[in-house]
C-alpha cells in the first residue's frame, strides 16, 4: 500500500515537471495580423498572443468610422473577396452552434468580442482580453488557427452583444487574416 503511494506521488511529480516544460516550451503563441477595408487598402494592423487564460488582442488601426463598431472572430482565415464584403470569412467562430452575444443568456458564441470605439480620426488603438477562443487550441477555447483559420472582422455597426444573429452588426467593412507567428 506504501508502494503505491510513493508511485503515485512520483508520478504525479513527473507530471508536474514534463507539465511545466511542456508550458514553458509552448508559452505564449503569438500570430499577427493586418487589416484591410472594402477598397483593398491597408487599414492597420494587430498582434495576437495566447496566454494562459485566453487570448490578448492588441490592434493599432486607422482609416475606420468613428464610433462603435463591432468585431468578431470569423470562422475561415480569408480576406480575398473585399468587393464582395469579405463574406468568405464565413460566420463566427463557434463551434457549438451557441446563440451570438456576450450579454445572451444562451451565449456568447466563441467569436464573441466587445466592440472597438474609433475616435473621430478613424483610429483605433485598443487591447481586447477573449476567454472564448485559442490560436492553437486549449481546454473549452477552440483555436482560431485550425486548418481554416481564422479571420478578425470589423462591421459598420455596433454590436448590441444581444439580437441574433450578429447584434445588429451589419455590413463588414474590414477583415484581417490570423497569421500565426513562426
Ligand atoms: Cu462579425
């Protein structure tokens, strides 16, 4: 029974340490990120690092309109269709078909994000914190770079984190590309 005992707390000290060097070699993925509008024009850039609870979003952008505007995490990694409003980026991150929102009881869906308030220049620079989502996949956080990837898309409304499907976002006006770091 004592021999058991000592297995067990060995292995759990084995644990620890291939855990933390597992932490260590893994800590803080990072992606980057640059914006484009409607007009194919660069409209700013980010810089995306995962940490231990969630993702840090630290964006730097310009050339927008003032005021709240939403932004989500789309599902497909693709700005290529700027004529076409960047509808390739598919719909939000959100794996399990929750209903959109932060403020809905039955969400928030996983590309769920409050919005970006743009001074009256058309610049933003703002650090957003999400829980809801990984770069690369951690527990209860679907990663953004699977092998679709994964898309930051400005609209040109605000988002009321509430109605569905979008929170009355409406048109999207600027999409970025999640390009995780080497
Ligand atoms: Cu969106």
């Amino acid at each position: 029974m004592k021999q058991h005992f000592l297995i067990a707390v060995l292995m759990v000290c084995i644990w620890m340490v291939l855990g933390a060097t597992h932490v260590e070699a893994n800590e803080h993925p990072r992606a980057t990120i640059g914006f484009i509008d409607r007009d194919g024009h660069d409209v700013g850039a980010g810089v995306l690092i995962d940490g231990p609870h969630g993702v840090l979003i630290d964006l730097d952008l310009h050339g927008l309109p003032p005021g709240r505007r939403a932004i989500h995490v789309h599902a497909i990694g693709t700005c290529d269709d700027p004529d076409e409003g960047f509808v390739a980026s598919g719909g939000h991150l959100n794996p399990e078909g929750r209903k959109h929102g932060l403020m809905n009881p039955e969400g928030p869906d996983n590309g769920d994000l409050p919005n970006l308030i743009v001074r009256e220049d058309g610049t933003v620079q703002v650090e957003l914190f999400t829980q809801l989502v990984s770069l690369q996949g951690a527990p209860g956080r679907p990663a953004m770079l699977d092998y679709d990837g994964a898309a930051l898309v400005i609209h040109a409304q605000r988002d009321d984190h509430y109605s569905q499907p979008i929170g009355g976002a409406g048109p999207r006006i600027a999409c970025g590309v999640i390009h995780a770091d080497e």
